[in-house]
C-alpha cells in the first residue's frame, strides 16, 4: 500500500458526508476540522463531543482545567466519513490544519516530529545507522479513534508513530536507552502493518517467536537491544514480504496513513455490529486524535495503568484499577504480564498515586460522575490520557449515585438525570441463584466476579455458535480463553460469559459489565480447548452442550443448571428512587392480571394496574373447563350455566387483585383474544372435552372448525365479542361489581375502571358502556352499596384514533394499546413479524424494532392526536399507554412528552419506567 494522493474535492464545494451509516445531519466541513490542546489550554471543550469524540473532547476539558495531559490535536468527526468515501482523500484544508497541530505539539515541547530517512539505512542484521545529527528528543505521536459514544477496543489505534532508522537512532541518544528505542520501532512496524497495511500481526509475532527461540529465551524482556535492532529488520522484512512495499519511512507519510487508517476503521466488522447491537444510529464517524506520545517503559519509574475512580463494581468510593511498572498501554490490555491493583503503587511511587487520588477527585467533582482514566507516569511524571464517564454495574450505579449527593458532588435532580441510567435497574432485578449453599459442593472453579448477576445456560465455545443457538431458542453460557471485539456478537447472545484469561478490566469484563450480563473472568483453574469444544478443570470436563452456572457477584463457576431467584431491593434504592418519584409528573402503573402480579407491582412502586387482562384468567385448570363449555354451548341456557360456574372465579381474583391495590385504580379490561385460543386443539383434549359434556367428540371438532379465522387478530374478537355475546360482558361486569362492593366493605379503597377492548367505533363503546351499567345498577342495588367507577376504552385501532373526539363524548379514560395499534398502522402481523423486522432493523430499513420502541412518526402521530382531540371533547379526559412500549425508557419520554397521564407496564420494568418519565420531566 502506498501512500494516498492528496486528492481534493473537485467541484470545490463542501463535499457532503454520506448518510448512509448514520441518520445524523450532513456533517458540516465549512468549519474547523482540527482542535489543538495542551498547556493548559485547549480550542474545544466537552460541549463539543459530536465533534472531537469521547477521547478529544476530555482531553480538550483536561487540558483546560489543568491536568497534565501530553499536547495533541483532534480531527473532527465529520471527517470520517468524507474520507472513508473518497479513498484516504482529505477534505479541504484538512492538510493544513494537521500541519499547524504539529507544529502546535512541536512548539510546547521543543521537540521535532520525524526526519526524513538519512540515505544510510540499517544494515542486515542490525548493523548500526548513521548518527543523526540532532540531539533533541524526537517527537512521536499516537493516534487513536473516538466517537461521540464509548466503543471500547472496536476501532483502532497507532502508537509509537515517527519512527524510522534515523529517528530511532535518536530516540536511543537522548534517551540514552538503546534497548528502549528499538523495543518502541519494532511495536511500531508491527502496529503499522496490522492496523494499516493489514499485514496480520500473527506473522510478527512468527518472527519475534523464532528470534526468542534462536536466542534461547522465552521473554521478550530477555532480549537484547541488539537482539531488538534484528527483530527491527527482520520485522521489516515481514512488512514487505506482506505489504508488497518497503515499510514507510517518512513520518509524515505514516501520519497521513495512520489517520487514514483509523477514520477507516470506523467501517469493521466488530464496530459496524458493535454499533448495531448497542442501537448507536446518530453518530457520523470517528474522531481521530493525534498526541505526544509518553513512555510508560522507559525504566523502573515508568509505568501505565487504568483507574475507576470508584469501584465500578460494587461502587465502593475507592481508586480501582490496574498498573503495570515499565510497561506500554497494550501490555495491560493484553495479558502478558499480571497487572498490580492500582492501591499497590501508594507504596511503589507514593508521589505519583497522591496526584492520581488528586486528580480523581478533581475529575469526579468537574464531571459530576465517576471516572475511568487512562494513564501513563514517564520516568516519575503523571501523564493522564483519557477519561470518560465509567461504566458500571447496577448495585454501583445506585451506590455512587447516592454517595455523591451526600458528598455534595450532585444534587438529587443530577443523580437522576445522569449517575443511573434504565439499564442500570435493569441489572438490579436481574436474579440471583435461589440458594448458594446448595451448590456449595459443585463450584469447580472460582474466577473473578465480573459482572454481577447468576446465569445459567449449555456452554458454547465460540460467538458465532453462541449467536446460532440463542436464534435457536436456547440460553447459551459463552466460554472463552479470553473475548476480543471479534466476540461481541456472541457475547451479547450468551446469558453470561466466563473466561479463562482477563482481569477485571478485560475486554470480557467491561464489555459485559456494560451490559448488565453476568461475567466470571481470569478464571485460570479452566484449560479450554475452543476447537474441541470441551474445558477441563482438573478431572472435571465439560463438553459443549452441557449445563453450566456462572455466579458474577463471586466468581464462581458451578456444575449443572442452578435455579434462579429475583432480587430483593432495599436501602439505596429507596432513596434513590425517592428522587426519581420526585422529579417525574407521568404516572406509573402495571400490567398485573392476578394478585401476586399486583403484589410485586405495588412493591415496585406502581401507582395501580393499567391493564389487567382478564383472559388470563380463564386457563387455570380449574376454569378452563367452564370457559370451553360456554364458548360450546349452543342453547342459550347452556351458556348461562357455564358462564354461572366462571363467575365465582373471577369475583375471587378481581377482590383479591382490589385488596392488593387498594387506594389505587384498577383498570380491568373485558375479554378480548378470539374464542379460537380458548378451545381444544389437540384430539386428546377434544375427546377430554366431549366427555366432559358428554358430547360426541365430532360436535367438539365441529365446534372448533366453526371458531377457526383466516386473520383472528382481525377477526371476533375484542369488544365484538361482547358485542355479540352480551352475557360474557354482563358476566365479567358482575363479577367485577360483586367484588368491589365486597371488598370495599371490608375498609378497602377500591378504585375500578372498566376498559372495553379493540373499540374501532364509538358506537362499539356506547354499546358495551350500556351493558356495564345496567350490570352496575342491578348489583349496586342487590347489595344496597354503591361503587364508584369508570368505562373507559382501548384506543388500539387506528379508526378509533381517527375518531377520538367521538369516542371520547362515551368514555371516561383512554388507553392507547400500543400493541395493535402498532400492528394495525404498519400492517404488520404482531405474531409474524419476527420473520422480517431483524432484516429490516440490518438494513435499516427501519430505525428500531416498533413493538418494541414506539413509532413516534406514525403510531405516535396516531396517539398525540387522538389525546387531544379526546380531550377537546372532555377536558381533563385520563389518557394512558399499556403497550408493551410502557416499559421502554424511548417510549416513555414520548409518554411525557405528548402529556399522557399514565404508562403501564409488566412489575419488573415499573421502576425503569419510574426512572424514565423522571428523567425526561428533567430533560424537558
Ligand atoms: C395492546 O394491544 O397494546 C394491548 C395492551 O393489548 P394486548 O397486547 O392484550 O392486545
Ligand atoms: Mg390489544
């Protein structure tokens, strides 16, 4: 590969980024495409992270408060994209900019980016170069990606960038440390050729492999510097074998190459999946940031490593991390050597950790968040390199959150809005092994606790397998040596994942504490054989296909396929959701449809049920009978009678499900699926049925032909059930009234509202309201009490949207069923869609799943309309969403935003949903 011309764009004008991977705006390349820092100052800031990425822009901010961070530039996103389009082009005066950045670099630190190559190269085997003449420090640079959002390990980078023979030959002078300088160029040209040229770095590592064995030795640090001028050629000679081309000794040219490179990798496969996976649609590339490079492996007061401000685990307010003495960035990551904990360097270098503790602390009080920083001490002084907003575990999220408002660095508002995010109290729910003695006997290993939570699945050994049997419908454990980027696929299909190599700063580690799935890493005891697919421990094997648990909060491996329990919540999370409850104005209610649902729901925090579907009611073992008896009967008495035998059941759930919820509404819909879903498939339970009314089992087989649909979603069902079969509605409403007036007796506040399904016109409304309350009427004088309660509809039809200013004169509330109202705007097929939507959402053909995450454009524009026009109607109209879309946090600020009273949802994502509507209140 050669260098790319330095092409323009040829009409002149600001070439427009391509849209194609982002549905962001067309970058602007009118503008600054180059921001400096260093010296304590810095042309952008945080505000500016579309522009600079993560990396750049915390640089910028650390450089302007005055941590010391080695100077540099970054190149601005809306680069990327120009350059990937027009193969290694650069926009205009991009060229002019990176070359006013190095000056900028070259002026703070009296030091000279490259040379050009003396005439006399390095001879053969390490014959000596020419001396250069100067005998300043040359500079060299790193450059490194960084998008607006963290995509940790995804893209690529370049270190030690500048050298060449006569640089090196420097480098080793004014170092005075020749071993040092040739260690640096043979990283370099292994670097390079990987990540820039596509020279696979197992060829480099053949070549280091077959010196260390010519040589006797098993470590790289027993090589010699003139072992390491060899390697230098020899690795040479692998570039150039693979590239095709000399290795390119113009530092400028490795620049050009090197920002080229890493704008490309914006585009591999690992960040375009990456991308995918965590839903990252708004970002138009990567930066690029060019810097100073700092030694951490210059000698013994040397080193590198990478901090938690707190630990990101469990949230204690600590410095947590890792530190290598004499070591480079990559060789923390890469597991060659066993990192210390980050409290070991108070003794090793007590100047250096004080400054880091100092830093830290200035860092967590300027973000208003906990801290992950990257860091480098070159001969005794501290250099920072990165920071950003640390990911973390549920349990820590909640811990710092709370701890920082005490220690007065947020306020309750900012612990809200920014230190707990959805995902965070997701992972707070997540189960936990249901008895951890019982097991005590069966833990064949112990790792370290990664990421918290228990998971339990049959092994795979590779992503790709993983992906293939989650598809499948199975729950997969993914075991590994170690995960790369490569992984991430695979790591997202498994429910947990266990290694046998990383610490807790792993790529497994972080990747999975990131996303809430339980991790055991490090996990040494394991010898993994990935092409046998088989681990051993000992005596133990385990094949793939086997069932194995992991625990995340210990570390623990165990044999066998443990049960799992919910967890409890307490203490912090009381507090903490205090503040949410605080700042929301949306309420919060649950999908329940029996007591215990109703139960859980009140524990987390709903203010009443939404929805409670009354379907399911009738497949208990108990019901199920009387339920087909009625949907058989074909005289009208017998219907009667069985209807008689369903509604005693349905009294006892409805009261009990009114106890649980007292003071709060109660939102009881009347029977909605097709009579299809309730009636005997199979023969056996046909022939079971017959006996049971002591009919022939052919009138069953009849029975059942006449139910069957072409399209039931569309078919008799909803409130045309009630609408034709009158009795099924006088039943549920009697059933319903019976208990409240029952229940209210007791002392109870009972609050029912009763929600009449699939409405499409209001004269499908006035019908069923009629029915109600006549029902009401009659019991409330059998009983000589009086409840108070509403009729209110589903608005799940688009029709019934369209005419909602009609609907509404009949009903006292609205709940937007999400569900089919999705399915009905797009025409999609809720039970079929599962057949197309991956396609679509991989090629983007559309931007999320809608069943999942509402359709602001369509279903929203449906929903927003028919709220205000039901309220034009009735002022003051109880507007609510119980779709599936009530517990997804997108979904919910549009909840808030289009000022619906309520969303309601399944018990576990009520405190997600309470999180939500809190935290769009404070962003509005
Ligand atoms: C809906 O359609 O959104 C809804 C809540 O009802 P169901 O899912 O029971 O059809
Ligand atoms: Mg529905």
């Amino acid at each position: 590969m050669s260098a790319a011309p330095d092409r323009r764009s040829s009409n002149g004008a600001p070439p427009a980024v391509s849209a194609s991977d982002t549905s962001a705006p067309v970058a602007n390349l009118s503008g600054r495409l180059v921001y400096r820092f260093g010296a304590g100052e810095a042309d952008g800031d945080l505000s500016l992270k579309p522009l600079l990425g993560g990396k750049g822009a915390s640089l910028a901010e650390m450089s302007r408060i005055g941590l010391p961070v080695p100077p540099g530039f970054t190149i601005s996103t809306v680069c990327c994209q120009y350059t990937i389009d027009h193969e290694g082009a650069w926009p205009d005066g991009l060229a002019e900019e990176v070359d006013a950045g190095l000056r900028h670099i070259e002026a703070i630190l009296g030091a000279q980016f490259g040379e050009a190559e003396d005439a006399t190269e390095v001879g053969g085997d390490g014959a000596p170069a020419t001396a250069a003449t100067n005998t300043e420090a040359p500079l060299l640079l790193s450059v490194r990606s960084g998008a607006a959002q963290s995509m940790p390990g995804m893209m690529d980078t370049v270190l030690n960038l500048g050298l060449n023979d006569a640089v090196t030959e420097r480098l080793a002078r004014t170092t005075g440390n020749e071993r040092f300088a040739y260690d640096a160029y043979r990283r370099f040209i292994d670097m390079f050729g990987d990540v820039v040229t596509g020279v696979p770095h197992h060829h480099f590592e053949a070549a280091l492999a077959a010196l260390k064995a010519e040589r006797g030795v098993t470590s790289d640090l027993d090589l010699t510097a003139a072992d390491l001028r060899t390697l230098v050629a020899r690795y040479k000679a692998v570039y150039e074998t693979h590239a095709g081309a000399p290795f390119p000794t113009d530092p400028r040219v490795q620049l050009r190459l090197a920002i080229n490179a890493v704008f490309a990798s914006w585009n591999n496969d690992r960040a375009v999946k990456f991308r995918r996976i965590n839903r990252m649609q708004d970002l138009v590339g990567t930066a690029v940031t060019v810097q100073a490079m700092v030694f951490g492996n210059t000698g013994p007061t040397s080193g590198t490593g990478v901090l938690f401000t707190r630990n990101p685990a469990t949230g204690e307010a600590a410095l947590f991390g890792e530190f290598l003495a004499n070591a480079q960035g990559e060789d923390v990551v890469g597991g060659l050597r066993t990192p210390r904990a980050i409290a070991e360097m108070e003794e090793a270098f007590p100047g250096v950790y004080a400054q880091l503790v100092d830093a830290a602390r200035r860092l967590e009080a300027h973000n208003a968040d906990m801290q992950d920083v990257e860091f480098t001490v070159q001969d005794g002084h501290l250099f920072l390199l990165q920071t950003r907003n640390g990911k973390r575990t549920g349990p820590a999220a909640l811990k710092i959150a709370v701890d920082f408002v005490r220690e007065g660095l947020a306020d309750p508002p900012t612990a809200v809005r920014s230190l707990v995010q959805p995902h965070h109290i997701d992972q707070l729910l997540h189960p936990q092994f249901a008895d951890a003695d019982r097991y005590a006997g069966r833990v064949i290993a112990t790792g370290l606790p990664a990421s918290p939570g228990a998971a339990v699945g049959r092994v795979v050994f590779t992503a790709d397998e993983a992906e293939r049997q989650r598809d499948a419908g199975e729950r997969v454990l993914l075991v590994r040596v170690e995960t790369s980027p490569e992984d991430v696929g695979g790591m997202d299909a498994a429910q947990g994942i266990l290694t046998a190599r990383g610490g807790m700063t792993s790529h497994a580690a972080v990747v999975a504490r990131g996303w809430g799935t339980p991790c055991v890493s490090g996990c040494g005891a394991l010898v993994v054989d990935e092409v046998a697919g088989r681990f051993t421990v000992g005596d133990t094997v385990v094949e793939a296909g086997d069932w194995l648990s992991i625990n995340g909060s210990t570390g623990e491996v165990i044999l066998g396929q443990e049960a799992l329990v919910e967890p409890e919540l307490t203490g912090d999370f009381e507090t903490f959701m205090g503040w949410v409850d605080a700042a929301r104005t949306l309420g919060v209610r649950a999908n329940a449809d029996t007591p215990a649902d109703a139960a859980q729901a009140r524990a987390f925090g709903a203010a009443g049920i939404g929805l409670c579907r009354t379907e399911h009611m009738f497949f208990g073992d108990d019901r199920i009978g009387a339920m087909r008896e009625m949907i058989l009967a074909d005289t009208d008495a017998a219907r009667a009678a069985a209807l008689d035998r369903l509604l005693p059941f349905q009294r006892a759930d409805f009261a009990d499900i009114f106890r649980a919820m007292d003071g709060f509404p109660v939102t009881i819909r009347l029977l909605d699926p097709p009579l299809h879903e309730f009636v005997p498939h199979t023969p056996e339970s046909q022939q079971e049925t017959a006996n049971r009314l002591g009919v022939p089992i052919e009138q069953v087989q009849a029975a059942v032909a006449r139910l069957a649909e072409v399209n039931p979603m569309l078919g008799h069902r909803g409130c045309r059930l009630g609408i034709t079969n009158p009795g099924i509605t006088a039943m549920q409403a009697r059933a319903l009234f019976e208990a409240a007036v029952e229940v209210q007796a007791e002392g109870v506040d009972v609050q029912p509202e009763v929600m009449v399904p699939l409405v499409g016109t209001v004269a499908e409304l006035a019908d069923q309201r009629a029915v109600v309350e006549r029902v009401a009427a009659e019991v409330f004088a059998e009983r000589g009490a009086e409840v108070a309660y509403l009729v209110g509809t589903m608005i799940e039809i688009p029709r019934a949207a369209l005419t909602a200013g009609a609907i509404a004169a009949e009903a006292d509330f609205f709940s937007f069923g999400t569900n089919d109202l999705t399915q009905m705007t797009y025409g999609y097929s809720r039970d079929d869609a599962g057949t197309f939507i991956p396609a679509y959402l991989d090629r983007k053909v559309l931007p999320a799943d809608p069943f999942q995450t509402l359709d602001r454009e369509g279903v929203g524009q449906l929903v927003s309309m028919a709220t205000t026009s039901g309220r034009a109607t009735k002022p003051g109209l109880k507007v609510g969403l119980c779709g599936e879309h009530g517990g997804d946090p997108a979904s919910v600020a549009f909840c808030h935003a289009v000022g619906l009273d309520y969303v309601s949802c399944s018990p576990f994502r009520i405190p997600i949903a309470r999180l939500a509507s809190a935290q769009a209140a404070l962003a509005s």
